[in-house]
C-alpha cells in the first residue's frame, strides 16, 4: 500500500469515526428521548390509578400494586404524611438508594431510572393539588419498568447503533476509490509542475554558468556536491530544497553583470568588484516574484557571507548564515578553485583542501569543513571529472529521490489539514 493509499485510508476513517460518533449520539439522544416518554407514560398510568385518593392516601397500602416498592405522600413543606410499603416487591430498599434525596419543591413533576440487580426502576415525584388550592403536596414512588418494552426499546437503540455504523461504514467505502482517484491526479499534476520547475531551475542556472565560465557543468558539480556534504552532516535542519534549489541558481543575478566585466581575465578593480557584487542583490530580486523559488532565496543571497562576518551580501556572522548558505559556500569555492576558468588554471584537490584549511573559521564554518574534509577527495574523483552527460545523470537521480520526498511531504501536510 502506498502512501496515498494510507492517506486516503486514514482520512476516510477519521470521518467514518467522527460520523458515527455524531449518528450514535444523535441515536442515544433518540434512546434517552423514547425511554423519557416510556417512563412518562407508565408513571401517568400508575398515577390515574390511585389519583382517586388524593391527599386522602390510605395508609393501609390498599392502592400499593405489585410493581411498585412504595409510595409515600408529602405536605406542601414536605413533610412525610403517609408511606404505604409493598413486602412482596422484587427488590427491597434496602438494594439501593432513591436518587432525590430531597424533595424539589418547585411545584414540577420529577422523574428519574435508575438500574438495580439488571431490572429497571422508576422514581417519580409528583406534585398533589386540589381545587382553589395550588399545591397540597407531593406524592413520591418507585416502580419497576415494563421489563418487555425496555426489551424492545434496547434491542431498538442497538439495531440502530448497528445500521448506523455500517452505512457510514459502507459510504466511505464507496468514497474510496473515487477520492484514490481523484487524488492521484491530483498528485500527477503536482509532480509534473514540480519536475517541470526543478527543470526550469536547472536550466536556467546552467545557462547562467555557462556565461561565467563557458560551462554548465559548475551548476551540476555544486549540486551534487552540496547535497553529499548535507547528508553526511545528518542535521534535520538542512532544507534540502531550498539547498538544491539555490545550489541551481546561486548565481542567476549574474545574468545582469556584463560579459566585459564577468569574463575579464585579469583582476577587478574595485569598481568592478563592486559590480560583481550586485548579482546577489539582482538574484533576490528575480526569484522574489515566485513563490515555488523563493527557497533558494537563502543560498542566493548568503553564498558569499564569511564566517567571520568579512563577506558580502549582508555581513552576517557565524551561524547567523543560513545553513544551507554555509554548506553552500564550501563546496562553491571547491570547485571554484578546482575548476578552470577562462581567469584561471585549475588546482589539484589537495592543493584547493589545504588553501581551504587556512579559511576555516574564518570564510568556512569550521564544523561543516571538517565533514568536507573527509568527503572532498571521493567527491571530486567522482563527480569532479565526470562529463556533463555523467553529471546530469546523476544529478537527476539524486534531485528525483528529494523531488519524490518533497510531494510526499506536501501530501502528508493536505492531509492534515
């Protein structure tokens, strides 16, 4: 089962959960309602039955019937005036305990059940008038229920319990396929609108490269390079999209620097230099528009910042760099410094690792250089002197997992809401 399956599944039993629960409280709120008229009806019953008497009850207990444990009579302070006991009741007092201690005295029948020993017991408190007289009294009893009807009533509540459960049930089944369905179209166009942006970037930034230094292959090594020292750092903190994402287009406002002073083979005058400078702020604001790229807004805009606070772009300091800026600014001068370019002649690895030890600290964060370190010479060895062919393989392999790990994500977070 994959995860859309298990979404979806869970989904559909959250709301199976939460409609059954709404319908079975609906029922018992039915159940309550008919055993309250059930109750009302057999007291109005028993109560027509010895009405005749009144106030007037007969101590003797002649009106007491077999369903009933006893019945006891009230003055209007409610003051105990008679109570009639019947000996041969099923259940004796004694096995429990009325639930109105005290009478209400608010001139309002009560009436309460309660079970005892599996049988259904009523008490009931009626108030007593006579006419031209608002209130005489209370008259109180416990009687047992109709056994047969509260029978009838529970397999009733439960029966609909049952069909409730089952035809919510068997709705969300239904549902299943069709939202399976649904969402998977949903989840094909996300991904093609995230591959065909994630082509687009990669485009773009190689484009960009190949003004700089006649070749794409620097956007493709830096990718790469930088996704490998990500994961061996093993830090939940790194955003990998926004690392792949800016690894492609670090460089995008490069594309409004002239090629006279982009290209010049000798040094910049500071004049210059200060040109070079504004593509980080012309790269911010080509990627400001679009939301699907402002992750690599970070990298852009920080990948030339020095631990030390020396750098360019904001002069930020230690680990006020972004992350991804600062795992970024490694692997960009490695291959800076490893790569030839029409200004420069390309160093060996080890001569670029040893240039680099003299920064840490200082340009690198000292932490993620050392993790470098112990990768730089496997990485360049493999992905150094690979064609561009090799690079762009490669590169899309890996930019696949994290494309297929980030719409994953995305569907696990509309899931929850």
């Amino acid at each position: 089962m994959d995860h859309l399956q298990r979404s979806i599944l869970k989904r559909l039993f959250l709301a199976w959960l939460l409609l059954s629960l709404a319908a079975l409280a609906g029922a018992t709120l039915y159940s309550a309602w008919q055993l309250n008229q059930l109750v009302k009806r057999a007291v109005h019953a028993e109560f027509q039955r010895i009405s005749p008497v009144g106030a007037d009850l007969d101590a003797t207990g002649l009106f007491i019937q077999v369903h009933f444990s006893r019945l006891r009579l009230y003055d209007r302070r409610g003051h105990l005036l008679r109570e009639s006991l019947n000996p041969s009741f099923p259940i004796q007092p004694g096995h429990w305990e009325p639930k109105l201690q005290e009478l209400p005295r608010d001139g309002h029948p009560h009436i309460h059940t309660f079970e005892v020993q599996r049988r259904s017991l009523v008490q009931w408190l009626l108030p007593l008038h006579r006419q031209g007289d608002p209130e005489v009294g209370y008259l109180e009893g416990v009687m047992l229920l109709d056994q047969g009807a509260m029978q009838v009533l529970k397999t009733s509540v439960r029966a609909s319990t049952i069909s409730i459960l089952l035809s919510v049930a068997a709705t969300a089944l239904l549902l299943y396929p069709l939202m399976l369905s649904l969402n998977r179209r949903v989840y094909r166009f996300a991904d093609e609108v995230l591959k065909g942006n994630i082509e687009i970037a990669s485009v773009l930034g190689a484009a960009i490269a190949q003004r700089d230094s006649d070749t794409g292959h620097h956007n493709y090594r830096v990718t790469l390079y930088a996704i490998r020292l990500a994961e061996a750092l093993h830090s939940e903190q790194v955003d990998m999209r926004a690392l792949i994402m800016g690894a492609f287009l670090h460089d995008v406002g490069k594309i409004g620097i002239r090629d006279a002073i982009l290209l010049k083979p000798g040094p910049l005058s500071p004049e210059e230099f200060e040109t070079i400078r504004t593509h980080v702020k012309r790269g911010i604001d080509i990627v400001h528009p679009s939301h699907w790229l402002i992750p690599a807004r970070d990298v852009i805009a920080h990948h030339h910042e020095k631990y030390d606070g020396s750098g360019y772009g904001h002069g930020l300091l230690g680990e006020a760099i972004p992350l991804v800026a600062r795992i970024f600014a490694i692997v960009d001068v490695f291959d800076a410094l490893t790569s030839h370019r029409p200004y420069k002649t390309a160093m060996s690895c080890q001569e670029a690792l040893e240039l680099m030890k003299l920064d840490s600290g200082k340009h690198f964060d000292p932490g993620i250089l050392d993790v470098f370190l112990t990768l730089a010479e496997g990485l360049q060895h493999e992905v150094g002197q690979a064609s561009e062919v090799e690079l762009i393989a490669k590169l899309l392999r890996v930019v696949e997992r994290y494309r297929l790990q980030t719409l994953k994500e995305e569907g696990s977070s509309r899931t929850r809401r």
